[in-house]
C-alpha cells in the first residue's frame, strides 16, 4: 500500500456567493503532521468541511487529489471509503445508535461484503483502544455523543479515528474546550497513529496542543489562504506575538471573510 498524500491547488470554496477559499494550496504526504493556524474568520474550519464534502461549501475552482483521484469528483461516502476522515469541532449527538453498533456499522462499509469484522475481534479492538484513551467502557454502550461533555466527545472522535484506521486525518479544532488532562489524552491518541500510512491536518488556535504533537509543518492561514509556513517553531512565535507580526510583514489588512474559520 502506497502512502497516503493530498494535493491541494489553488482552491476557491464559496458558501452562499460569497468566497472564504481564496486560492489555497497544500500538500500533505504520509508520515507527516500538519497544523493550520490563523485567525477567526479565515476559512480554516471551511477548508475542513470542503474537503469532505459539505453539500453547503462550493467548490468554484481549484483542484484537489487524494492518492491520485479527484477527491472533489467523490461523494462524501466515497471520500470516507478512500480513507479520509474528519473529527468535527461539533460532534453531532445520534439517538438511538451506540457508540459500538456505529463504530462497527462504519468499519464493516470500509470492507468488502463476507469481509466483515468479526464481534470477537471488534470488542477486543474497542477496548484496547478506550482504555489507551483512557475511556470508561461504558462509553461504548451509550448512545453517540448523547449527553457527552464537551471533551467526552472530543475524545469520542479521536476512538473512532483510531477504530476506523483512516489514511488522512483531518482534525477540526479538537482541542477546543479541552483541559489539561484531557488535552494529553487526545494528543496520545493521534501520536498513536503516527506512521507512514497514515497523515493528518490539524486546525488549531492554540499553540498548547502542539506542545504534545510535535507538527512536521505548521501553516499561517488568512483571508482565506496560506500566507506563511515553517516548523514548529513558527506556532511557538504566534503563541508568543500573535498574528500582527506576519500581517505587517506581508502587508496584509485587517480583514475577516466574515465566517467562522
């Protein structure tokens, strides 16, 4: 199996006629980490749901690959099929579905029919991974996301993308409201799945999340495009000096696409 990679190419992604992808290019390889940080309002969380296929987002222009297909030619079950996955900043809660029978049903579309994963095999594999995420078992008889904490669900997104093996992460602000505790918990998970079959983007405000994933790469995104990229270190500077540094240093205006990024 080839590693995974994702091609971004000047992408424009409009909601409602009004643009917030101005011409965004990115490329993700496997092995590799990746934060996206910025501002509120510059289409951070919009270049998320884009890639998944959010009928709301439109796509005007642009060109995006996944392991060589036209990932934006895909539905969004087919993009899942593919191995993308995304942890939402707003894990919606689903009455009357467990967290077990979800995780399985959602492994079992990933695999040819008579393939199926065998019950044995799925409990033994959900319970090893709640207890690295430090999960109470019962958890996986509740229903999905129903009545969870804020970091519970969380959490919830980081099991199902250990459960789902996909080859992309794409991890929305998943630290947002987490404390400390819970903060190293979800790091643990994803420093879990580091490999060479497998990449992951993650969107973030705060440099704290990256004191325990170390990013191979962090970008600058405003107005809708990445102004500016380094290392880790980069995201240490913006911890300490905020974002008007890099906009005197490129010019740039005070300006917010005015959505939420």
């Amino acid at each position: 199996m080839s590693a995974p990679n994702l091609k971004i190419e000047d992408l424009r992604v409009s909601i409602e006629d009004k643009e917030i992808i101005k011409g965004l290019d990115l490329e993700i390889n496997g092995g590799e980490i990746h934060a996206i940080m910025g501002p509120n309002g510059t289409g951070k969380s919009t270049l998320s749901a884009a890639l998944m296929g959010h009928p709301k987002y439109e796509v005007t222009s642009g060109k995006v690959t996944f392991n060589g297909e036209d990932l934006l030619d895909m539905e969004v079950d087919e993009r899942a099929q593919a191995g993308l996955f995304l942890a939402m900043q707003y894990p919606s809660e689903v009455s009357g579905i467990t967290n077990a029978d979800f995780l399985r049903s959602a492994i079992n579309a990933k695999r040819e029919e008579g393939d199926e994963i065998s019950l044995m095999k799925f409990i033994r594999e959900l319970d090893k991974k709640m207890d690295h995420l430090e999960m109470d078992n019962a958890f996986a008889h509740r229903y999905l996301n129903e009545g969870f904490s804020g970091g519970e669900k969380k959490r919830n997104e980081i099991l199902q993308m250990m459960m789902l093996e996909p080859k992309l992460a794409i991890l929305d602000e998943i630290d947002s409201g987490l404390d400390i505790d819970a903060l190293k918990v979800v790091a643990k998970g994803v420093n879990e799945m580091r490999n060479p079959d497998f990449g992951c983007l993650i969107i973030t405000h705060y440099q704290r999340l990256l004191n325990y994933i170390t990013p191979d790469k962090v970008h600058v995104m405003m107005q809708g495009r990445i102004v500016k990229s380094g290392g880790p270190e980069l995201a240490q500077r913006l911890e300490a000096e905020g974002y008007d540094w890099i906009k005197e240093e490129l010019g740039i205006k005070d300006e917010t696409v005015g959505q939420e990024a």
